[in-house]
C-alpha cells in the first residue's frame, strides 16, 4: 500500500533513485564501520566528509533546478543562500566554544576578542540554541530572496538581466562579509568548530552521522520537490517557464509563482550550507563567490535541468572530478571546467537525463512501431482467413 503511493506520486525513476540513493547510503556506512581499515573496500572517515559535502552540493542543486529548470529563472546567486545558511550554523558552532577558545571568553567569538570588541552584537543573539540556527538558516536566505524576488518580479525583470542582478547580490554580500567591523570573522570566517548537539565534530562516528544526515535530507528535499513538480501549481511553473506572456494573459498572477518558488528554494540552499559547515569546519566569504554560483550551474545543466535527479548526478560528478584533478593536475581544473560547459553547451543541452530520455523515446517508439506492425499482420490474415 505505502509501496504504491510511492510509485504514484514519485514514478519508476523516482523511486528507483531513492533506493539507489538509500542503498549507497547504507553500503557506504557498513563499508565504513564494518571493514578493517586495510580492506580495500574499506570508506575512510576522509572520503566519507568528502561524500558528504557532495550530497550537500546536490541539495544546492535540487534547489537551483527548482527556479531555473521549472520555472525559467536562471540565478548566478544562489551560493548567496547556500552561504547565509551555511553562516547561520558557523555561529551557533562558535558560540558552541564558550570558554574553550584561544582567549578563553565565554561569550564572545576568539575573533571577536582579537578584534577588541567589548559585547556581543545582537544579531548574534539566540545562536547558542540548536534550533534557533537552524530557523536562521532557512529564514535568513527565504527573507533575502523574498525581498529581492519581490522587488524584480513585481518590476518584471527578467532573462540575463535578473541573472545579473542576482550575480551582483551575491557580489555585494562577498564584499559586505569582508568587512572585520560585519562581525563575521571577515577575510578568515568562522572556524575552529569543538562540537555540534555536544558531539566531538572531529570524531569518525560524528561525522558518520553527518553524511547520512546529508543524505536522508537530500531524500526528503527530493521527494517534496517531485511531489511540487507534479502537482497544478508544477503544471504552473512550467507553463511560466515555456510561455510567460501567455499564462499571464490567461489571468495568473506570474509574479506569486515565481516568487514563491524562489523563496522556497532560497530556503532549501541554506539548508544545504547549514548541513555543509559542520562537514567542512569552515565558512568564510569566499562562499559568496559569483564562481561559486555559476559553477553550482554547471551542475545543474550537466546533470539535465528540469529533472530533478540530473542535477543531483551533474553535482556528484563534476565535484567529485574536481576532487581528482586538483589533487593531481591542480591547473588543469579550471580549463576543464571550461571544457566541460562548451562541451554541454553544444552536444548535451539537456544534459546526461536528457540522453536517458532520449533512448527511452526511442525505444518505446521502436516498441509502437512493432505492435503496429503485429497488428497491420493480423488484421491481414484475418482477411485472408475470411
């Protein structure tokens, strides 16, 4: 019965992709705890974090797919949101520390104290509750992109100069986070984390727990994304990104639409960079970064836009090549980088999803050519028998 109403709301390839993910999750988890460290088939703690912050990228891009793949807003800002949240957790792990740090201050950040500030800034208050942070997380990018969403869909501002709009937003918050009097550890960022929940964020087993926190939100961010994607208001956001004159002129209010999809994967961004941070053990400005961004796009279009699970593959693979080459050819990563987006560009534009699509419409042509040929044989006999 469960069964079945997964398959209804989720289809085959979406279901398939969450056992897959489910299995991977599992398989990775005993191969870590279960195997000696000299089994060659043995997942170190390293690559386990490594994995980890992958699955984290892969929310970033599921909430990216979300704007640009169904509803035609391309945003080169949304390492903006994935940086807010991830900033959000950086200053509840902070004031984690307590008296722990360098200087000893039970209230105020190591940084804080180096930088001679007297008190707390407000905005810092209530970070050193759990969930309190975890709100910030979401709230802090959903409120920032409610806002800017407001102001440019209201004005109808759209194609690359909302691109570019939003490249400068995250531009401007680089500079802003520079800034040693934003309270925010400027050029350094937030770092030297001791603990998350009262867990040694160091041990094996923490981060263990981190990487299938990472992939079970992942699972759920999927679901609820499908579940969105198929429904009316889905329906909606296809018709806006395929024909926005002529769903406006059908009497929709485009700019709610957009809007609220904006806002809600602003929100699915910070979640993505609240689960990032404690993986990593550091935030800091260059997170704001307009490459980031762009190169979170990349993802996307390599994956296949407008899929859902495209996205989530063009993010595990291109950072899991990036893994590789900058740890051997640490030059040659940018140009392949570039190499990459041409070769998308021209000869894969929907992506590696789009390649499935296509041999499944061939197939299930092939497969109608032959029952129609079945047929015209029968309907031919049965007039000779006659």
């Amino acid at each position: 019965m469960i069964s079945d109403k997964f398959y209804k709301y989720l289809g085959i390839s979406g279901s398939s992709f969450l056992c897959i993910m489910g299995g991977a999750i599992l398989i990775i988890v005993a191969s870590n705890t279960l195997l000696n460290s000299d089994h060659p088939l043995h997942v170190s703690s390293y690559v386990v974090t490594l994995l980890g912050k992958y699955l984290c990228y892969a929310i970033l891009a599921i909430s990216i797919d979300l704007v640009w793949g169904y509803c035609g807003v391309l945003s080169l800002g949304h390492g903006a949101f994935f940086a807010l949240g991830g900033y959000a957790m950086g200053m509840h792990l902070m004031r984690e520390i307590g008296p722990r740090g360098v200087y000893g201050n039970p209230v105020l950040p190591d940084f804080m104290v180096f930088l001679n500030w007297k008190e707390l800034p407000w905005y810092w208050y209530g970070f050193d509750m759990f969930w309190f942070a975890i709100l910030m997380a979401v709230v802090a990018p959903a409120l920032l992109a409610y806002i800017f969403g407001w102001l440019a869909f209201r004005s109808r501002v759209t194609g690359v100069y909302l691109s570019i709009m939003t490249q400068a937003l995250t531009f401007a918050l680089l500079l802003a986070f520079y800034r040693n009097d934003m309270g925010f550890g400027g050029n350094n960022g937030l770092t030297d984390f001791k603990d998350v929940l009262g867990f040694n964020i160091q041990e094996n087993r923490t981060r263990l727990v981190l990487f299938v926190i990472s992939g079970l939100v992942l699972m759920v961010t999927f679901m609820f994304s499908k579940v969105l994607v198929d429904s009316k208001y889905g329906k909606a956001l296809i018709a806006i990104r395929d024909s926005e004159s002529r769903v406006r002129f059908l009497g929709y209010r485009v700019e709610h639409y957009k809007l609220f999809i904006w806002t809600l994967s602003a929100g699915l961004a910070g979640i993505a960079g609240a689960l990032y941070v404690p993986q990593v053990g550091i935030i800091n400005p260059s997170e704001f970064s307009p490459a980031n961004s762009i190169e979170a796009v990349l993802w996307v279009a390599v994956g296949g836009r407008g899929t859902l699970i495209g996205p989530v593959l063009g993010a595990i693979l291109v950072n899991g090549s990036k893994t590789i080459l900058t740890s051997a050819f640490p030059e040659v990563w940018l140009f392949t980088l570039g190499a990459i987006f041409i070769f998308v560009t021209i000869f894969l534009p929907k992506g590696i999803m789009g390649l499935f699509n296509r041999s499944n419409r061939k197939s299930n042509a092939s497969g109608i050519s032959k029952i129609a040929g079945l047929r015209k044989i029968f309907v031919f006999d049965g007039k000779k028998d006659g």
